[in-house]
C-alpha cells in the first residue's frame, strides 16, 4: 500500500526551507539525504544548525568509533547518542550541532560517513 | 526530377518483389495533376510525418532560441541548448564539490566551546563512574564526564582497545557534562569483573 506523502515532506535529496510563523520570522536552511552502500546506510538530515544522522551498518564492527572520529573532523558538537546492536547489526543515531563559522552540507556528510564505514570494514575484514 | 511531395518513393514490399521476380522496371502511376504516386501506404507515410511535424514543433517551444523554422535548424539549436545545460550542470557541480572541500578542510571555524567545567560546578554535577552487573557477561555502566571536544570518539577508541564492546549506548549531553549509559561486554566473551572494569573507567577518564 503506497503512503501518501504528508505536505512539506520531502522527497530524497530535496533541499526546501520550512517557515512556522508564530516561532520563526526567518528561513530555516533544511536538507535531506540517504546514501546506501553494500553494508551501511546513512540518513542525514540538517535543520537550520542541528544535523540529525541516523546509520545502520549490516555487519558488525566498532561503528561508534569510526563515527564519532569522522564528526569532530567535520566539527560537529555531539548532543545525542542512541543506538547499539541488533543481532548483526548495528544501528545509531546522531544528533549534533554544526559549529558557528562552519558549512556543511548533507550529501558531503552521508558520503564521507559511507566511505569510513565501508574502509573500516574492509580494513577489519582483512585483519 | 524533383517534386514536393515525396509520396512516390513510398513502394509497398508485395510490389517491390513483385517487380524484382519479373526483372522489369515496373511503370510508376502518377496522377497527372498531382504528380503523386498513389500508395497503400499513402495514409501511414502522412500520420508519420504529422507525428514528426508535431514532434518537432514540441521540442521547438522547449528550446528558447531557435535560429530557424526549417527541422534541420530545429534538431541543431536543441543540440545546441542540450550541451549548453551539460556544461553548466557541469561547472555548478565542480562549483559545488569546492564549496564542500573549502568548508571541511580550509574555512576556519570558531568553534565556541563553553566552559563545561564552571557549568557543571554551577549545577552541582560531579564527574562520576558507576557499574553494575547485568548478568555473568553483561555490565551497566553510567559516566558522568565533562563535556569536551573528542572526548566521546578516545572514550570510544579507548573502550575498543581494551576490548570492552558496547551493546546498547546512550549518550545525553546537558550542563556542560555528558552523561553515557551502556551496556558493555568482553569482546571474545571474555567476563568483565565489575571492580576492574570501573577502575579501568576511572582510568580512561582522567587520561582523557
């Protein structure tokens, strides 16, 4: 059965600008993004400064570790943690906060989240 | 011989090898005012230059400018149009690719960091380590740290090196501490003793 989409939902990809009237007198820059790879799959969402990353990597390796090594490189304050293994899989998810000064975008995000995961896992495979 | 209607060419394949079989040169009909060969096929060749005529007028209101009305012009200004939007998707995804570089690697960030330790005196919270037993091979552990930049990703490298790996983490960020509960176990299903591993804590902590 196919979901209606609810209005202002966004399509994969899509980059809009919400607007509530009665809190915010200005845009909000939001973004949206999901990358999939053989063994992960990243959803990144940003809000204005507030970045939302939700992963599931389908094999099992220290994916806390690589993650949040990747997130001070791309000077995100972390605020919330969730997530932990489910059978051979493991699934977190991230909220952070971009620093002021500091640009980022969804898509350079989820690819470099998809890179590490799918290196790290590689790199424990070999071991 | 030229004529504007290029009907006549139009030959059915039952003609054709009709002609062929007989190694004749079959006479063509022509009507006289017309100069038109009369075809079976008279009624398709027509539908199919309308559906192209059509076709062509529908990419002629795509394309913004168009030089001249004649097809060949038509097909050569979309082309023309078609690589002039390759190459701008072109530039605005190189474009795009350095905003990403220069905003990760070369723009300077002013990272304002609070002082986490005044706010977390302000509020009463003190740096704490606690563990409790689960089950033989599954610990609970609740740190109270002070909120430092990286200090959640050695906290992680640490507890990987020692071969603690956490099943279910929760991590929670308020007055300037971070407050981390977990689920931890031995790596190889080795056990973890409750006094050992919250030295251990204890330890990774303060070097962190």
């Amino acid at each position: 059965m196919m979901r209606r989409r609810h209005e202002g939902e966004a399509d994969e990809g899509d980059f809009s600008t919400l607007q509530e009237p009665d809190q915010y007198s200005e845009n909000l820059r939001s973004s949206w993004i999901r990358r999939k790879s053989k063994d992960t799959e990243v959803d990144v969402r940003i809000v204005d400064n507030e970045v939302t990353i939700k992963l599931v990597q389908r094999k099992k390796i220290d994916c806390l570790v690589h993650v949040s090594h990747l997130l001070d490189q791309l000077n995100l304050d972390l605020q919330h943690v969730a997530g932990g293994h489910i059978g051979d899989f493991c699934s977190y998810l991230f909220n952070t906060k971009i620093c002021e000064g500091s640009s980022l975008y969804a898509s350079a995000i989820a690819h470099k989240l998809i890179q590490v995961m799918d290196t790290s896992f590689a790199a424990a495979s070999l071991a | 011989m030229e004529y504007e209607d290029e009907d006549w060419l139009c030959v059915t394949m039952d003609e054709f090898s009709l002609a062929t079989e007989n190694g004749c040169n079959r006479k063509r009909n022509f009507d006289d005012d017309t100069k038109e060969y009369k075809s079976k096929n008279l009624e398709t060749e027509r539908r199919r230059r309308e559906k192209l005529s059509s076709r062509l007028l529908m990419l002629r209101s795509i394309v913004p400018i168009i030089t001249n009305m004649n097809k060949a012009m038509i097909v050569e200004d979309a082309i023309t149009y078609i690589e002039k939007l390759q190459d701008k998707v072109q530039s605005l995804s190189q474009e795009l690719h350095q905003m990403e570089a220069t905003s990760e690697e070369t723009a300077e960030t002013k990272i304002v960091e609070i002082d986490a330790a005044e706010d977390m005196k302000n509020w009463g919270i003190q740096e704490e380590v606690i563990v409790e037993e689960i089950n033989e091979n599954k610990l609970w552990v609740k740190i109270i740290v002070e909120k430092k930049r990286g200090r959640f990703s050695r906290l992680m490298e640490a507890l990987n090196n020692f071969g603690i790996e956490l099943i279910d983490t929760n991590l929670t960020t308020t007055k300037g501490a971070f407050l981390i509960t977990s689920f931890i176990k031995g790596k190889n299903g080795e056990r973890l003793e409750i006094h050992q591993t919250k030295n251990l804590l204890q330890d990774i902590i303060n070097d962190i």
